[in-house]
C-alpha cells in the first residue's frame, strides 16, 4: 500500500504511534463511506443541517455580557437527523419552550470525540467563557429555518463497525435567530 501513512498506507488516515490501533481496514475506508454518505445530501435526502457552535461572552464568563459567535462549522457528510418528534413543546411561564432528545447517526468517524464534544484537539475544555452546542435546522431553502440548540447528553459514541459516531442531544432553551445572529 502506499499513501501518507507509514503504519496503514492510507491518504486520509491521520495515525500517531500512540494511535497504530486506529490504523486499520475501517480508518481506510472513511473517506469511501463518507463520499458515498455524501451522495444522500447532494440528493438533498438529508433534511437537516448539523453544525458545531462555539460563543464567548463578552462579560469574561459564561452568561455575562454578550454572546458572540466564535466559530460554526457544519459537520460534513450531513449526518442522519432522526425525526424531531422527541422534541415537544412545554407550556411554561415565559411561552412555550421546546424540550427532549433527538438523536444523530453516522457522523464520520474522521471526527475525534474531543472536537464532537466542542474541546480542544489536546482535549482542553471548553473556556470559561464560552460556550459550546450543537445546532440542527432544516436544510429547506425557501425560507429561514429555526437554528435549534442542543447540548450533548451523554460522550458521542463510536460505532466503527458502522462507520460512525452516534450522539443523543438534548434541547436548550435559547436558539439562535433565525439570520444566524445570537438574541442578547
């Protein structure tokens, strides 16, 4: 085999020695699972759109101050969206508020837990002064769609017999606006 990498050959794989046990037939295969992954969005069969958000405060810890977007990135191939009815709608004193889990299959494997989980590719936590959520909206594009957020509710799960991550998220309160600016 011949490739970028001295223990499986592989171009994609990004192996380090403390790593070897990751080098193998799955590794290889990612980039083939997620172009053939892929063809679902370009077919627009993935009705949801999933993006990692990461806010710092301007008031130098979470909650104080203004919340500004820092960096948003949309986790390619678009992962599977299960259907949004685990979310429902409470009644409450402030209006309706949106609540529950919904749950997101085949993420590329290529991801490292750590950057699912919004860290630092060392594994630094999250600045006290940030924040870090999973966002999911319809990709329609006829309209603006709701940026609902979402936080981790469990560590994402690594299912390499399948080629993917699994995540089950649970609904925060305060979404983005519907423009991508954050309400403050």
């Amino acid at each position: 085999m011949s490739g970028c990498c001295a223990n499986c050959g592989c171009m994609t794989c990004e192996c380090r020695t403390e790593q070897a046990p990751f080098c193998n037939l799955v590794s290889s295969l990612t980039s083939t699972v997620d172009c053939i992954r892929n063809i679902a969005t370009e077919l627009g069969a993935r009705p949801y759109q999933v993006r990692l958000v990461w806010t710092r405060w301007t008031g130098g810890k979470r909650g104080e101050g203004l919340e500004e977007i820092v960096r948003e990135e949309a986790i390619l191939p678009t992962p599977l969206v299960a259907d949004l009815q685990g979310i429902s709608l409470q009644v409450q004193a402030i209006g309706v508020v949106e609540s529950g889990d919904v749950k997101v299959t085949e993420i590329s494997p290529r991801f490292t837990e750590d950057y699912l989980s919004g860290r630092g590719a060392d594994g630094t936590p999250i600045p006290k002064d940030q924040n870090f959520y999973w966002e999911v909206r319809s990709t329609r594009p006829d309209q603006l769609q709701a940026r609902r957020r979402f936080r981790l509710s469990a560590a994402p799960t690594l299912d390499a017999e399948n080629f993917q991550w699994k995540a089950t998220l649970t609904k925060v309160a305060e979404d983005r606006m519907r423009n991508g600016g954050v309400r403050g």
